[in-house]
C-alpha cells in the first residue's frame, strides 16, 4: 500500500510554491468535498473570456506549478480556468485516492455551474497526465462541452506493469484508474494529445485511447514531444489544434493571435 501510493500520488503541500502569483486575475476557492474535506483551488477570470477550463493536473506538484501555463493560455485563448487541489495536495485537506480524487473533481464542476452560473455547455475538462483519467471520469458524469485529454494512459494497472514488470501490480492494485473502460463508455467531443517521445506514459497508449473512444473525435501527435512539454514543442500548433476543436464544439473562439512568448517549461 505504502508503494502505492508512492507510485501514483506525488503531491507537494503549502507551503511550498508559489501562493500569490502575479499576472494572473484569480478568485481563491475553498470547496467542500466528499468525506468532509476541503479543497483549494484558483478560478483564473479572463476579462473576455467565452469558455471556462476545468483543468485536473497531473500527479506530481500543485497547482502553484501550472499558473505560468495558464498566463500563457489566457494570452492566446480567451477562457477562465479553473486549477484545483486534489486532497493531499497544496493547501487541500485530506489523502489522494481515486475515488477522492473523482470526488474532488465533481466538487469543483459543482461550484463552476452553481456558484459561477456558468452553462455546462461552455466548460471544456481538460486533464493531463494523471489528471486525464479524472477528466475522462468527469466527462462520464456532467455535462460539458468537450473533453480534452493530454499525456494520457490506459489504467494504473498497464502504467504498474510497465514500470515494475516484476511485481504483481494486477492483484494489489487498489487506485486502478481504468481509464480505457471509461473512455468506452464516453460519449461527447474528445481530442486526445500525446507527445510521440514520451519517456513517462508511451506513445500507444494515447493511441489506444483514441482508438478505443467513440466519434467525434481527434488525435494530435506532437512529433519529438516528452511528457511535459508538449505545449513547448507544438508551439502555436498546439493553441491553434485547441482553438480549433473548441470551435467543433461550438465554443465561439476566435482565430488566436499569434503567440507573443513561448511555453514555458
């Protein structure tokens, strides 16, 4: 159990990060969630923005480590985004596990509809890494405009035996993240992104999942990318691919302007 949680649960707590980041119009939100625990997150306003992000990050860090990422999204896409603490991360209370981490997510959806008043049909989930398998989970069960799922992987049990070929990750495996079921089950807009040199989560498995989801659907490859720098690599083609399959899901964006600094790491 202790390797478990050690293999798939990498949080870094308050205080360390950065907590007033600079750049960024945020509201500072304590939500309750399932079993008593209270989660933190940040809604990033944008002042013209036509589509909200609800963003499920990946396993390690918090979400002090994706401001600088959102400062460059809302410079190229006119959209809110809403980072959230899974419990046992940054300032939330409580334990990572995959039903909290499930719980954590429809927490935050909640408090985006009942108390931002914002239309299902103008959020998008977005999830990376870790954060896939949650949104892919989210898309299951809300409504929503789309799903966008990044350096996605099958299931915790395929990543534990790829990783410790040698131990018997099938039959302990509690936090199973059976995202291949779930994106069978699927039935709205996906794009699906994955860097062709990822050294953490392969390659196939993003592949695998486009081909397991249902139609509409999209595949964006991004040749040379690692894990975590994706948005790096693509550039501009990795706002515009965005752009445009927000566009497919009738989100009135507009034509991005070109982009005025890179991604950074």
């Amino acid at each position: 159990m202790l390797f478990e949680e050690r293999f798939i649960f990498i949080p870094v707590r308050y205080p360390e990060g950065n907590w007033e980041p600079e750049g960024v119009d945020y509201e500072e939100l304590w939500l309750p969630s399932a079993g008593g625990v209270t989660i933190h997150g940040w809604f990033c306003r944008h002042p013209e923005a036509v589509a909200t992000i609800h963003w499920s990050h990946g396993n390690t860090g918090n979400i002090t480590h994706r401001i600088e990422e959102v400062r460059i999204w809302q410079q190229y896409l006119p959209v809110n985004i809403l980072l959230y603490d899974y419990r046992g991360y940054g300032r939330s209370e409580g334990t990572p596990s995959e039903e909290g981490l499930f719980a954590d997510a429809r927490a935050s959806y909640r408090w985006l509809v009942d108390v931002k008043g914002i239309a299902p049909e103008q959020i998008v989930l977005f999830g990376r890494s870790l954060g896939s398998a949650v949104a892919c989970y989210l898309g299951t069960q809300v409504p929503h405009a789309c799903l966008v799922m990044e350096a996605g992987f099958t299931s915790a049990v395929a990543m534990g035996e790829l990783m410790f070929p040698w131990l018997p990750i099938r039959r302990f495996l509690r936090n199973r993240f059976e995202t291949d079921q779930r994106i069978r089950q699927y039935r709205g807009r996906v794009l699906i992104i994955h860097g062709t040199a990822d050294s953490v989560i392969p390659f196939e498995m993003g592949r695998k999942l486009y081909e397991l989801a249902s139609e509409p659907k999209q595949f964006f490859a991004v040749e040379g990318a690692d894990h975590t720098d994706v948005p790096i690599v693509a550039g501009e083609r990795y706002f515009r691919t965005l752009a445009e399959f927000f566009r497919s899901a009738e989100l009135p964006i507009p034509e991005p302007r070109p982009m005025m600094v890179s991604p950074a790491r």
